[in-house]
C-alpha cells in the first residue's frame, strides 16, 4: 500500500522542462518550418549538401576547440553503469574537478555543428569531393544561464565550405545571408565583418602578443562595456598606452572604406596587418562582381568572435530594432581539422540561430499567415453517408497536392466549422445529401466568409 501511495504522489508531480530549454506546439512548428525551409532552400540553391551528426561527441573531440569559456559550456554525459566505480578516491578527496569529470564522462552533447564537422571530413576524408560544400540543421547544447533569447537547448542551421581558401567562399555567406533574410522578410539587419588577422596585429600594436586574450576580452564589449574590457586586458598583460592607441583604432567611425584606409596606414609594417586588410578589400570587391551591393554589410573592426578556432575573416549579423542579440555568425578557420590529424585544409562557414530568428520575427510580427496553415481544405460532412463519400474526396485533393483533411467525427456542421476557424484551414467543403446527388459541392473561403457552389474539379482548379 505504501508503494502505491509513494506511486501516485510521484504521478501528481507537477510536469515541468529544464530550465533554457521549450516545447513548440503546432502553431510555432508551423512558423519555425518556415525558417528551416527558407533557409535550406538558400542553402541547396548555393550547392550545399545535408548531413547530420550525432547528438553527443566523445569529451576529446570538442574540449580545447571553443577556447576555455567555451569548454566551461559542454554539457557532459555521465557514463553509463556504475561511473564512480573506477574513480580514484584521492580526487575526491583532493576536489579535483576536474581530473573528477574525465573519469566518470567520456561524451558530451555537442555544442556547435562546426567542430562535428571538421572530425566527419577527417574520418571521411577519401569518400569527399574537395571543396567539400556541406549544410547542417540541428540542435546543440550549451550549459549557459538562460535569458531572453538565449537557451541551453537551440537549433543552429550550418553551412561551411572546407577544402579551399578562395574568398569568394566569403563573399557568397554575405550574399547567402541577404537571401535569407529577403525570403524571412527581414528588411533591417546588419551584416558585421572583420578578420582575426587584424586583431592579431592590433594586438602586436598594443604591445601583447597574446592574441587570444584579446579575442575574448574585446568579444565583451557589447556586454560588460569598454571600461571593463580595459580591466580585463590590464590584468592581462596589456599597458595603459598603448590599450589608448588600441581603442581609438576600434572606436573609429566611418564607411567600410575610410576603415579599411585606416587599417592600411597603420599596418603599413605589419604583414598580419596589410594581408588581412587586403583580404576584406577582395570581398568586398568580389560582392561587386556578383552584381550586388555593400548594402547591409558594415565592417566592425571591433568585432572578435570569441570562439578560438577562427583564423580569418570572421561574420556576426545582428537584426536592428530588436531586443534579441546575434542571429548568425561565422568565419574561416584554417586549423580545425589539422587538431584531428588533417592539417592544412582551409574551411568557412557560418551558422543560423533559428530560435533567435524565431524570436526577433515573432517581435517583428513577421510570420506571413500561410506560415501558419497545415491544411489547405478541410471537407465537412452532415450524416454518415455524407462522410464516406468525402473521403473520395479527400483521396482526390491530396492525389491533386492540395492538402486536405475530413472530419473524423460525427459531429455538428457548426463544430467542424469551427475546427476549421480554430486551425487557421483557410477553405471548407460541405457534403450534404443534396451534394453528393449533383456532384456540386459548398465551398467556403473561412477568411472572407464567401460561398460558392463548384464542382470538385473547379475547387481543384483554384488551387
């Protein structure tokens, strides 16, 4: 008895999920479908393929690859069994958190799609066509603090190229990232770009040679300000005179090309320096050559990426006049797949955060009405009869790609109507005995209320 009762006080649980993490019902599949597709037909238009990878990696694959912040991030999967039967008590004993964690969890959950991709190319490397053009949508999983418009749980839409260090690999993310957002609607959006390489020389100009520091303390500012940053990099090793020159590199207003004129006299003796400038001068003039503008596209000389595997240009686009931070970002990476026995390979890509997407245009009120709708038609019926007569109906419409569905009850004409209204199914077909006797069948458009008397084949022929 006590068993049952500890049962039922279990069962009366109130259900809850983890925290950074959501259900989505119908209506907002319906409205994220419209993201995935928009953005996979993009992708397929610029020859990208799909793949997929599993949801958890082995702990050696993705720990060292996103920076130390980052690695701080990866959830962990326990082992299975007994995980502490092996464990060394004298770590225990001594805290060791982490000599503790690589004993008892082997894998983790992913925590981007780009790092899994790099170890596929590696172990597939004789079955690939170089360049390798390859789209990936999925989840991944940080162990971040939850807040608005960041979750532990999200999906991120992937494209990378790896197998060639042409720049017109970058020049076409910019344009793949305008068809995106001219397919979503999105109208107001900022495309930033900068390159590592320039960080890489301010760095040097400032007296350090500690670049990734700088990555990751200047990947801040938008967050903890400048004052802050300038804190973390004292403490670092960087001077107070030199971080006044660096600053005022960074602060810089001006078009692309008054930044790109500045970048070159300062690194007029800096190779790291002119090369990288170059660099962001050919895209821009590739973007030219493609017959499309600059439009959208800004060059953020403070803009870092904190992820430590990039190496060249690097991308982060933000939709403007919304409360919703990055929506995408990206750069190229010359070593990933050399940390996985496969140096030399160049690779770039960029990413989608769809549930970002997801909330900037639910804020936006972007989502056009046929986002929402599953059905096309739902047929209604008065009596039995009336109901197995429509399902030739049904059969008809679907064979003719128009989506449809019949009331599956017995029910009211009033209810089923209703059934319609509430699942946004935009057209309904009343079969009544008078129906099936001429073959001519109520039609009725739900939004305007409007009615018509048509044969199955007109009703086809609207669609």
């Amino acid at each position: 008895m006590a068993n049952r009762v500890s049962f039922t006080a279990y069962c009366m649980d109130k259900p809850s999920l983890p925290k950074g993490t959501r259900d989505f019902g119908p209506a907002q599949m319906a409205k994220r479908q419209f993201i995935f597709n928009t953005i996979r037909k993009v992708f397929e238009m610029y020859g990208f393929q799909p793949l997929e990878t599993p949801a958890m990696e082995n702990l050696s694959t993705l720990t060292g690859k996103y920076g130390e912040e980052g690695d701080q991030l990866l959830f962990k999967i326990l082992n299975s069994g007994d995980y502490l039967k092996n464990i060394d008590v004298s770590k225990l004993k001594a805290q060791d958190t982490r000599a503790i964690t690589s004993d008892i969890s082997e894998k983790g959950l992913k925590y981007d799609l780009t790092v899994p991709f790099a170890r596929y190319v590696v172990m597939n490397r004789h079955e690939i066509t170089f360049p390798f053009k390859r789209y990936q949508i999925q989840p991944v999983w940080r162990a971040d603090r939850p807040q608005k418009g960041r979750y532990r749980e999200f999906y991120q839409c992937d494209a990378d190229v790896v197998g060639t260090d042409s720049l017109i690999c970058e020049a076409e993310i910019i344009l793949m990232i305008k068809e995106v957002f001219r397919g979503l609607g999105i109208t107001d959006y900022t495309i930033k770009i900068n390159h590592r390489g320039i960080l890489s020389a301010l760095a040097e100009l400032a007296g350090s040679n500690n670049d990734s520091s700088l990555f990751v303390a200047i990947d801040k500012l938008d967050k903890i300000g400048e004052d802050k940053v300038k804190e973390e990099l004292l403490s670092k090793g960087f001077t107070g005179n030199n971080l006044a020159r660096l600053f005022e590199i960074l602060n810089f207003r001006g078009s692309a090309i008054q930044k790109l004129e500045l970048l070159a006299n300062t690194f007029t003796s800096n190779e790291h320096g002119r090369k990288s400038t170059n660099e962001l001068n050919q895209i821009l003039s590739l973007l030219n050559g493609y017959g499309a503008s600059d439009e959208h596209v800004e060059l953020d000389i403070a803009l870092a990426r904190g992820l430590s595997y990039y190496t060249g240009c690097i991308f982060e686009v933000k939709i403007n006049n919304v409360s919703i931070g990055s929506v995408s970002g990206g750069g190229r990476y010359d070593n990933l797949t050399g940390v996985f026995g496969m140096p030399g390979v160049s690779g770039v890509g960029f990413s989608f955060g769809v549930d970002r997407l997801y909330d900037a245009m639910e804020e936006l009120q972007l989502f056009p009405e046929e986002a929402q709708i599953s059905s096309k038609v739902l047929v209604c019926h008065l009596d039995e009869e009336c109901q197995r007569y429509s399902l030739k109906l049904i059969y008809t419409l679907r064979e003719k790609g128009i989506a449809s569905e019949v009331y599956p009850d017995l029910s009211k004409l009033k209810k089923q109507l209703e059934y319609a209204d509430r699942k946004k199914i935009p057209f309904t077909i009343v079969v009544g005995s008078d129906e099936m006797k001429s073959g001519v069948l109520s039609f009725k458009n739900m939004k305007t209320g409007e009615q018509q008397k048509l044969t199955l084949s007109e009703i086809i022929s609207k669609f």
